[in-house]
C-alpha cells in the first residue's frame, strides 16, 4: 500500500491553531498540547479529507468506526498523567492516532485492535511514521494479562462497565481512563488503584464513543 505523508505549512499551519483551540477548551498540559503539535493527524485521512483533520472532530476511518476528536484524545491524554517509560494498555487502536499522542508522551504503549482491517492499517503506517507500539489483534475487554502490570490503562470506546478483569491488571498507584455509560452517552471515569482491593473512582464530563464490544462489553 503506498501511503502520502507530507506535513505542509498549510497542515503545520492548522496543526498549531488546533492545539491553541485545544488551550482555550481548556486543555493545560503542555506535554499533551505539544505532542497533538507535533503528530501529524493529517496521515490517518484519505488526502481528499485532509482539510477536516485538524477541525476539533471525530472523523470516519471505516468499518464504521472513528478516528477520536482531538478534544477527546487531548483529555484523556491530560488524565492519565503519563511519565516517561509508563507501560501504558491502550484498548481501541482505531486509526492509531491516540497511540502516537501516548508515545510522544513517553509511554511504551501496548494496544489492541478488535477489528481486523484497521489492525492491518495502522500495524503498516505507525511504524512507517516512526511509532513502534505492540499491536494486539482481538477483544481487548479483558484487557492484556501476559503484559500485566500496567502503569496506564486507556479504554477509547464506551464501556457499559468497567471490566473488572482489566482493573487487576493495574500497577498499585496505577491508573485507569474509560468512559462509562449507555450507546447515547457515556462519563469518563478516572480509576486510581490505591491498593490490593482497593480503587479510588472519579467520574468527569460526558461524551459520546463508539461502543466497546466483545466479552466485557457491549
Ligand atoms: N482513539 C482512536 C483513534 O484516535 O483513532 C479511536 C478509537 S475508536 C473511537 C474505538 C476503537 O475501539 C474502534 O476502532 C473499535 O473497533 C475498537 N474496539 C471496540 N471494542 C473493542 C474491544 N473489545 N477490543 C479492542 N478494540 C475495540
């Protein structure tokens, strides 16, 4: 497959009003607004839509899934406070967007993609753009124990619940993002492992994802 990757003034130009956009939503952490500065969001779009890449919205990558709105990749990003060399569980590649945004944060990133055409895409093009994660094909509900513990869990699609078979594989101090609700609506919901049994839960702002399907899910 031949991909086009040119990072013109014009998308560098957008790029930089996207993350000042992303400043005046709110977004404070200026590791996460660097690295949305510096990912070109424009290499997961077909060329003839490069022009909507850098607007604040999700955007179709097939098989009737999205690519995250930047808004969302960016605070979900700011929640999990990533340092550096943070094993990271990443459950929704998707297009693989967010992927590079926790790479650029510093994070190991090992992600799972349960449909098997865009795990077949972003396997060729994130290593093509220099990002080299793990990639997982299959149902990531019940997270990835042979990698476990994870410092960092990221869940990109609605859960009706939070899998309790993915919290155990959290580090103690570790820390767990996933939106939480019904297919209309769902709260981002922040989970801290305090200890063995012990989890702190914080629930935040509503969006609206993709549903997470397979055996802890949908
Ligand atoms: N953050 C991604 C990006 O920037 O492109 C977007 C992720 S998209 C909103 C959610 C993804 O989760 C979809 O690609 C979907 O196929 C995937 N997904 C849903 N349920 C899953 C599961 N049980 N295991 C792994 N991936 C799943």
């Amino acid at each position: 497959m031949a991909y086009k990757f040119v990072d013109n003034y014009r998308e560098q130009g957008a790029r930089k009003q996207l993350v000042r956009h992303l400043e005046k939503r709110g977004i404070e952490d200026k590791k996460v607004l660097a690295a949305i500065g510096k990912v070109p969001r424009h290499f997961f779009f077909d060329e003839t839509f490069w022009n909507q890449a850098y607007r604040d919205i999700a955007f179709p990558i097939g098989d009737g899934q999205t690519i995250s709105q930047p808004y969302t990749v960016a605070y979900q990003s700011q929640l999990l406070h990533i340092n550096k060399g943070d094993k990271v569980l990443e459950i929704g590649t998707g297009s693989g967007y967010q992927t590079c945004i926790l790479m650029e944060l510093g994070a190991e990133v090992f992600t799972i993609e349960r449909q098997e055409n865009l795990y077949n895409r972003t396997i060729q093009v994130l290593p093509y753009m220099g990002y080299k994660p793990h990639f997982f094909l299959g149902d990531g509900s019940m997270g990835k124990p042979e990698h476990a513990p994870y410092d960092r869990i990221i869940v990109t699609a609605g859960a009706p619940f939070v899998p309790e078979k993915m919290l155990k594989q959290l580090k103690l101090g570790g820390l767990m993002v996933i939106p939480v609700g019904d297919e209309k609506a769902q709260k981002m919901v922040t989970i801290l492992r305090v200890g063995e049994n012990d989890f702190e839960r914080i629930e935040l702002d509503t969006f609206r994802f993709v549903p997470l399907v397979g055996d802890q899910a949908w």
